[in-house]
C-alpha cells in the first residue's frame, strides 16, 4: 500500500509529505513495540514457568524432606519407649525381690537394646553423605530447612509478582500496538482519499494515535 | 449544407500539439522510483522473513519452558514417592526388625548372668526375639536382610535410597533447569532477532522518506538501503552467533 501511496503522491504538497512521514515511522514504532511485547511477553513466561516450578518443588521439598523426619521421629519413640521399659524393670526389680534377678537381667539387656536402637534412629533422619551414592538432588530434598523453604517461598512470590510485571508490560506493548495499526489504518484512508477530499484530518488523526501509542509503549517501563 | 468547410479553412495549419516533456526526465524518473519501490520491498519482505523465523524460535521457547515446568512436576513425583516407599514402607519393618535382632542379642549377653528359671525364660524370650528377626520374616524388609545394607549401627538407609533411585535412572537424570536454559537461549534468539527488524523499520522509513521528499531522494535511499543492508547482517549475525 505504501508504494502506490508514495507512488501516487510523490511531491504533491504537505498533506502527501506529512503521509510519507507517518507511515515510516508507523513502521518504526510498530517494530518497536513489537520487540518490547516479545521481549515482555518471554520474560513473563520465564518468571511464570519458574513460579510454577518453585511452588512444585517447594511442596516435593515439604514432602520429601518428612519421611526422613517423620521416621527418625517415630523411630526414637521406639527406642525410647524401650529404654523407659528398661528403667521400669529396673525399678520393679528393687520392690520385688523374687523377680529381682530377672527383672534387673531383662533390664540391662532393654536398655542395651535401647541404646542401640536410638544409634541407629538417629541415622534414619540424617542427610546422606555425597558418597552415599544418592543423588544430590534427593540429598537436598532430605535436607531441606526450614530457612529454605521459606527462602523458596519468598522466591517463588518474588517469581509471581515479576511475571505480573511483564504480562502488564506485554499488555500495554499490545495496546500501544492497536494504535499504531489503526494509525497505519487512517493513514491508508488518507492515501485512497487523496489531498482534494479533505484527508487532512485523517493524517491528523493518524499522527494523534502515533503519538499516543509512542507514550503508551513508553508507559510500559513504568511497569 | 453538404460542405460547409471552405479552402481557406481546409489550409489552415493544425492546431499545435502539447507540449512535450523532456526526454531526460522521462527516462531519468522510473529508476528512481524503482529503487524506492525495491527498497520499500525487499524491507517488507526482509521483515516478513525474520517475523517467521522469531515466531518459530519464540514458540521453541515457549515449548521448552513447558516442558521443563512438565519434568519438575514428573521429578518431585518420583523423589516423593521414592522417599514415601523407602522412609515409611520399608524403614518402619526394618526398624521393628532391628529391634527384635538387638534385644535377642542383649537377652544371649545377660543369659549366662542368671540362672534357673530366670535364665529359662531370658532364652525363651531370646528364642522369640530370634524368631522375629529370623530371615522367614525379614525376607520382606530389603532394608533389614539385604547384605548391601549392613551397617554397624543396623542398616544404612541411605544405601537403600540410593538403589531404590537408580531403579529408573531416567527419571534421576531429569533436568528441568537445563530445558529451561535451553528455552532461555532461544527466547533470546527470538527476541534479538526481532530486534534487528527496528533496524529494517527504519530503512523501510527511509523509503517511503524518499517518496515523500524528492528532493533528497537519492541521500534517503542511500540512507534506506544501508540501514537495511546492516539489518540483514544483523540478522544473519544473531542467527549465526545464537
């Protein structure tokens, strides 16, 4: 369209000068601000998609991380309960002297087993050593604290409030966009009108929401 | 009334013709215009190319970041339930089984301590203890009968991870991070390369600058097709390097 309307009007007047002008720089904003809404619109994947993850992770890392804690927990229950029965063979063997052998043997023997049982409890809940041969992953999973989850909490709305950023700067882009199409839209009309059949006002029109869009797209920065 | 014209009029010279414009111009304007029509063309056509290829490359991205949001949903799945089985399937038996393993070993220490009765039922107790820990029972606790994870304090769980992991090695090598990286590249790729279209808008602008403004056709053209010239390189640059 912009061949035959240069073609056709080449050196006819302002009007057709001000109508070269426009639609070059229609062009121009229009590539702008096409590369400001891709660059927003990729960005704002990229926060969102990294959002998405983190909120997984944070909830495998809440999982993950339990097991090992829940069953070191229960496990020392285990050993403890055994110790406290050892303890109260040891005092029944005090105020019962016929089962004072017994008692006091059973005892020693709860509470030897005790003891280990809580050695080996306390292992359940420990994080593998990096030659365990588990992954380094799933060691950082079973040693994840409480410090970190709320660190990948903070992160993950950090995330969300960048991707909110981005997708407001790929709407304004867009909007600022539809200008300069209807802009390119006045300034084709002016064109098929001609200088005679008062399209002035059109090419007036078109630079208006040229000038709009340019703020418009600028405003994005805002964001 | 036949013939109204008369001799007179009959000689009479013709009417002169218009006239006619130089030559030179005639032929001098078309170049011209032909080279503001190829600029204005081949910018269009430059940027309609580009536009496709940052579409596929912005869709490459786009795909990629799924896919990664996709395997870190897959890799949490798979590490949660690794570690459910192993910390709440297994190590629960194992643990019961330790017990009873330690207590009858304790009861064989103090047996000889005590005699009679006494002694009787420590060995009994020591017999059922054996039983619970006695490898027809243990067969279903991995953890506990396994050889492989033997510790000195009763059984090493982090062995027992480790293996239950490797079980499907394709799910320990997911990377979700590394899909994303490669999403970030051609994200970048996208966006450069739409970058360099500014640079074509311009020499588009140039173009229709030249239609506008005769007078300085020749220096907006000159102007026009440079800056599409180094958009093209540009182009080819990010292509390349990207």
């Amino acid at each position: 369209m912009e061949v035959e309307v240069a073609h056709g009007v080449e050196g006819r007047g302002k009007l057709q000068k001000w109508l070269a002008v426009l639609v070059g720089i229609s062009a121009v904003v229009a590539a702008s601000l096409a590369t400001l809404d891709l660059h927003s619109s990729k960005r704002y994947e990229d926060f969102s998609g990294r959002s998405t993850r983190l909120s997984v992770n944070l909830f495998g890392r809440i999982a993950g991380s339990s097991f090992p804690f829940t069953g070191e927990g229960i496990s020392s229950q285990i050993a403890l309960f055994r110790a406290i029965q050892a303890s109260s063979r040891e005092v029944v063997s005090t105020v019962e002297p016929e089962a004072e052998a017994l008692e006091a043997a059973l005892a020693r023997a709860d509470k030897a087993a005790a003891d280990r049982l809580t050695e080996l409890a306390a292992t359940i809940g420990d994080v593998p050593a990096p030659d365990s041969g588990v992954d380094p992953l799933v060691r950082s999973v079973i040693g994840t604290s409480e410090d970190d989850l709320r660190g990948l909490a903070e992160q993950q709305n950090r995330m969300l409030d960048e991707a909110t950023r981005y997708s407001n700067r790929s709407s304004r882009a867009i909007f600022a966009l539809s200008l300069v199409a209807l802009a390119t839209v006045l300034l084709g009309l002016a064109a098929v009108m001609g200088a005679r059949s008062g399209a002035a006002p059109l090419v007036g029109g078109a630079g208006a929401f040229l000038v709009i869009a340019i703020g418009w797209g600028l405003t994005a920065f805002l964001e | 009334m036949a013939d109204v014209t008369s001799a007179d009029d009959r000689s009479a010279p013709p009417p002169p013709e218009p006239p006619v414009e130089p030559v030179a111009e005639v032929v001098g304007e078309p170049p011209a215009r032909r080279g503001v029509a190829i600029l204005l063309a081949v910018s269009a056509l430059v940027a309609a190319v580009i536009g496709g290829r940052v579409a596929f490359r912005s869709f490459t991205a786009t795909s990629l970041w799924q896919s990664s949001v996709r395997e870190e949903t897959k890799q949490a799945a798979a590490y949660v339930e690794q570690l459910r089985f192993v910390y709440t399937s297994e190590q629960p038996v194992a643990f019961a089984l330790a017990e009873a393993k330690f207590r009858a070993e304790e009861l064989a220490k103090v047996a000889p301590t005590v005699g009679g009765l006494d002694r009787i039922v420590i060995e009994l107790e020591q017999a059922i203890q054996e039983y619970l820990s006695s490898d027809a029972i243990a067969e279903s606790s991995p953890l506990f009968n396994d050889e492989r994870y033997r510790s000195e304090v009763g059984f090493d769980i982090a062995r027992r991870v480790a293996d239950a992991r490797n079980e499907d090695p394709d799910l320990v090598a997911i990377d979700p991070e590394k899909t994303r990286q490669a999403g970030n590249r051609a994200s970048t790729h996208a966006i450069r390369l739409l970058a360099t279209t500014i640079v074509i808008a311009f020499a588009f602008m140039f173009g229709t600058f030249a239609q506008g403004f005769p007078g300085r056709r020749q220096a907006f053209l000159t102007v026009g097709y440079a800056l599409l010239g180094l958009g093209a390189v540009s182009a080819v640059v990010v292509e390349v390097v990207s």
